[in-house]
C-alpha cells in the first residue's frame, strides 16, 4: 500500500544527538516522535511527543514504551533487545531487527558474521579473558577489542607488543590483526521493506590520534572510482546478508595493498554520515525514517563536497558548556554549526559538530582545520 | 559582546508552520524556544520546551508569555503590541519592534509610511468606509484592501467597474491603483542589532488566478542583474527607514514599464522563502534566528535554482488530513516535501510546501507542475 507511512508513532531508544538530528527531519514527514532516554535532560527531551525518561536495558521499560508505537527503531545499540523481540512477535515493526542489533553489540559475534558470510575483514582470534590473550604475542600487533559495551573509542586498544599483553581486556573480546591501513573509509546504506537498496558515496575518516574518535571526515573520499564502487558493494552486501531493514553505517580499512576490508558497523545513523545534511541531496537522518517507515529512499547524490568536524568538550573542562568562537564560523559562507543541546560539557564528549560546503578540495581542509581550531566548547 | 546569544531564551507568538520551521533551525544552534499559540494542536506543540495556549490577542496573555524570555519574535502579525511595548519599556528584546508590527498590521500606515519616505508603490487613496469607496469610480480598477485583519488573501479584493463598487469592504481601507504588473518579485532582507544587512536573492511569485494564493515560486527570478539589484536596493532601504531589526519579506510588482514598485511587506518568514531552506546557504528560518539574537548573519547565496509549490488543501475535503501522491514525489532527486503537521485540512488550508531543486530552469518549472499536480492533500 503507498504512503502507508502517514501518521505512523516511530519510538527511537536513545534520545541523544542522533535521535535529535533524526526529529529536525522527521518533522518535514509528520512522523509523530516517541523517544525513551534514561537522561531526563537528553538533547531530544522537549522536541518529542512523548518524552520518556527510562532504562534503555531494562526489558519493561522497553517494552511499555514500544506498546504505544507502530514502529520502533535505535539510536544506540545498548539496549534490551528481549523487549524489541516480544514486540516483533506481538506485530510490532522494529527496525533494524532486535537480531541485528544483538549481532551488533557483541563485536564477537559481529566478526563471526563476516567470516561465515565471505564478508572481507581482518583476521582475528575469539578471546575469553587476559590469560587467554597473552598466549598471542605471536599475533601482534594486534586491536584488542572488549565482545560488549564498548562505544566511541571505548573498550578498544592497540597492544603492540609482548610487553601490552598485561593490559588486554580480562573479558570475552577479541584480538584482530592491526591493519596499518592507507585510508579509512565509511559507506552509508539503506534498506526498505520493499528491498530497495541506497549507498551514500564513500567518505574518508581522518581519527584523533589518541582518543579514537573521529576529527575531520572527507566526503566524498578521494579514491578511484573502481575503488568507491568496491566500498559501497561492500556496504550493500552487509546490508543484504544481514537481510536489515534501516540504516548502517559501514566502516572499512582499505589496505596499502588496496583491500577493503570492513572494521566495524552501526545499524543506525552514524557520525561520518552528518555531513549529508547539507552535502547530499537527502541526509542519513531522512534516509533513516524513509527506510524504517517504509518510505521511498531519497537520492543520495552529493551537491557538494564537504568536511564535518566534530565539537568535543575540550580537555580540562567540565561543567556547564560555552562554546568558544561561534562568531566567525556562522558569518562563513557554508559553514554550519549542529550544537546538540547537552548543558554539561566533559573533556571529548561529543557537543556538536561543524560542517564545511567547498568545492575545492585543498580550501576545504584548510577551513576544517581552521574551524577546529578556532571553536572550543569550555566551561 | 561576542557569543551573548548562547542559551537565550526566544519566544515565539505564534505557533504554525514557521514557528515549526524556525525550530528546525533553532535546534542547530542551541536556542531554547517557548511557543504562544491559541491552537492546543498548533504546529509547534511538541517541538517547544514551553507551549502555551493562549490568545495572541489578549494583553495579559502575551505579557505573561513574554516575561519568561530573553528576546520575544513572531511569526504573525495579528498580536498585541501593547504588551510587546510593555515588555520592551521592562528591558526584553522585542523584534520585529513593536511600533513596526503595529505599522505593518494597518495596510493604510504601511502605505502611508511609503509615501513619507519616498518608497516606490502604486498609487492609494485611504477610504473609511463603502460609501466612501464608491466615489472612486474614476479611480478603478483598482485593488479595495481592508487595513487590518487581511491574511493570505482575505480582505483583498479586485474592484474593476463602478458595478463593483458595491461589494467595497465598509470599513477603513484603501484602494489601490491596480497595477497591471510584468512580474511579482520577493526580496527578504535581514538586519541585526550590529546594523549587518543581508538580502536573498529576488524570487519570482506566481499567484493562483482565484485564491490569491501563492501557487508557485521560482528562485532565483527570472530578471536582469540590474532589476535583481534594485529590487535588493529596495528592500534594504525599507527595513533600514523602518529601523527594523529581523527579517523582512517585502513584495514587489515590475510594471510594465519597468517600475518596481513596493507591493507589502511581512517583518518575519515568509511563505516567498521557504525554497531557501535547501536552494540557499543560509535558510530565512536560520537568517530570522540570527538577526533577533543578534548573531551574525548567514551567507544568503544561491545553492541552486528552486521551485516552491504550496500544498493546500483540496477543494471539497474538511476533516483529518490524508496525503496522495507522496510516493513518487519523495524518489525524485531534490524534491523536499515539508508537512505541517495539521491534523486537519480545510480547501485551500497551507498544509505543506515543496522544494524542488533543479540546474535547468525549463525542466524545474515542469517538474513543479508535475508536483502541484500529483499532490493532493484529501481527508
């Protein structure tokens, strides 16, 4: 049935930045918004219909609040899936499906996924606990990732060598093959209902040297075209094998010897897609809605060249947030500000972002960098 | 001071669809927004972290509404300036100022104030009453408007023969010289406290032959760099004799002669602008936000040609809102559709709007068609 989407209740879990960006779209579609965070103050809270303050892990409180919605979809991975389960059963839509997001908050079982499915990937080793990984000096270099519950960064080590082996994680995680990789690339794709099948062009991701989160991203990548149409095969042959309905994030190593090999993935609007606001024809938070309500999927076209900055709390700050430096960014022809509403800044924590539209790609650098530089978010 | 505009508190009178669109653009830059609106289920009502039902009308309403914010804007016309005054005199921001709401709430001051200050328009005569009207017959055609209350349309009316002298409206008005003009332009224009001046491109208007309505808008308009510059000339030298801080929309007729002329003016968003959410760098929601809290003003330059077609609703329908056609409108490549989120529709109802962004401009006006004729808003 067309526009079957119309006036449907969409529950997100998680109420925070992604849930928020996700809202400014929604609001264009009249997608009536429920959204359940256990921070009474969460970026989304007086933006939704119904704002629920509540355990995103406990099975109840999910449960309760999925009842009152048509369709229920994520904007975090850590949340009870038991609940999203009995909700598919009772004929609720959950998007992507309560199995996937299991899937996708055990690293362990996610590297398992790309073995059995043929889906490139570093080679790695299942890891019960300390003991267990220090049998594998052999296999260093080596990123020693916690099965569960790590998020931006955390949870994640690079051991180097015999001597990083006390440190590995004294729980079920993995040891994966350090990949002194040329590029690091993302691939955003969708997936309806109806099967239809959208990717965003590649973009490149350049991390923060220490803290393992991102600090300027690139769209689109500057690779060959062969090589950004391997990428996205990739990113929609995930998103088939897994046979999700929604949006996923694909992040990939491309090898010095020019491999794609997918690191990690996130079933929901991801950080190195936020520049699609502005740059593409439809952003990753619209394409989100269209693929969870069954809508058509937008046309992902890029208008324009773009670098995204991320705005961290800065180190040695932590309370209520200032942001330092706006002036000059907003007078700047294609500059956009996304301030996310936290009051309480900490060091790294994510408080926004800034997107730059340039055509050229060397003065688009420059600016991100000038950006970065220029706004800080103290206390 | 730099940066004074972080975490103030805006209140919006009114509650529609730019009030709606204002706070798509608001949640970027961290602004906290309280709503008035005499509608329990206007536009805005779950995107405000205050919400308050009320008439925008009543003296005790507004002052009390006002009281708890920084900067108080609109988004109509049609409220009570003395408790706008009251607040100004206790130290509140009020903008667009309130002697200039009340300016522009009387058609007659409004052309009166072109008049003192040598701003181009048609020809007028001020009339207090039908009899009044009717000894004009020497004066016709002309265009018989009501000084208060007119909206989208009403209180306007086309008298071209002493026979229709008799429908004149019996009370205070004016008629207008009928002004058989070449093309209808729009310019908005913004101006901050720091004095900054910024304008949009002229966007050209294409009315419904009965509704008075806008029907379609093309951006930029189809004119000489020379007419585009007058006409921006024009709406600078309004909002700057007006003294006006925030937004301005000012309507203009090219005669045939190649006159431009000032038709009326909006101190707020205006429906001639809702293209440039996606076909500009900064939106006028954006551009309105920036120019009351006194942030710099954003970049206004063209992104790309843009259409705009208004949804209303259709002929025939009253009751809850059903939406056709969506489908193959939301797969087109920049195509924007923007709901409103009214529950119910009435014939001629603004129910939505739709962007359209396209390179060839023979092609845009074709698809425009193709939209205003394949959406139907029904109930």
């Amino acid at each position: 049935m067309q526009n079957d989407y119309q006036n449907k209740t969409l529950g997100i879990l998680g109420g925070g930045q992604l849930g928020r960006m996700l809202i400014q779209a929604a609001i264009n579609h009249n997608v009536d918004i429920h959204v359940l965070d256990p921070d009474p103050e969460a970026p989304c809270k007086h933006l939704s219909s119904r704002f629920v303050k509540g355990d995103l892990k406990d099975f109840d409180t999910v449960y309760q609040f999925g009842k009152s919605c048509d369709v229920i979809s994520i904007e975090i991975e850590h949340v009870n899936t038991d609940a999203l389960r009995l909700l598919e059963t009772e004929g609720k839509k959950v998007y992507p499906q309560p199995h996937i997001i299991e899937l996708i908050q055990d690293k362990r079982k996610q590297k398992q996924f790309y073995r059995d499915h043929g889906i490139p990937t570093s080679e790695f080793i299942l890891t019960e606990n300390r003991s267990d990984v220090s049998i594998h000096a052999g296999f260093l270099p080596a990123v020693n990732k916690l099965g569960r519950e790590g998020y931006d960064g955390r949870g994640v080590q690079l051991l180097k060598k015999a001597e990083d082996l006390e440190k590995a994680f004294d729980a079920p995680g993995l040891l994966e093959k350090f990949i002194d990789f040329e590029k690091e690339l993302a691939v955003i794709v969708a997936r309806n209902e109806r099967g239809e099948l959208k990717t965003f062009a590649p973009v490149e991701c350049a991390f923060h040297p220490e803290h393992n989160l991102v600090e300027f991203l690139f769209s689109p990548a500057e690779i060959s075209d062969f090589l950004s149409q391997q990428a996205q095969n990739i990113a929609v042959d995930v998103i088939q094998k897994l046979g999700m309905v929604g949006l996923l994030a694909v992040e990939l190593f491309v090898t010095k010897e020019g491999e794609v090999l997918v690191n990690e993935i996130a079933p929901r609007p991801h950080n190195s897609g936020h520049h699609t606001i502005e740059a593409n024809f439809t952003s990753q938070f619209d394409q989100h809605l269209r693929a969870v309500l069954n809508m058509p999927l937008g046309n992902t076209a890029v208008r324009s060249p773009a670098a995204m900055v991320n705005l961290l709390g800065e180190a040695g700050y932590t309370g209520e947030a200032l942001v330092e430096g706006l002036d000059d960014a907003l007078a700047e022809k294609g500059v956009y500000v996304h301030l996310y509403g936290k009051k309480i800044t900490k060091p790294f924590r994510k408080m926004g972002h800034v997107t730059i539209l340039e055509e050229d790609i060397a003065t688009l650098k420059k600016r991100a960098q000038k950006i970065k530089d220029s706004i800080k978010i103290k206390a």
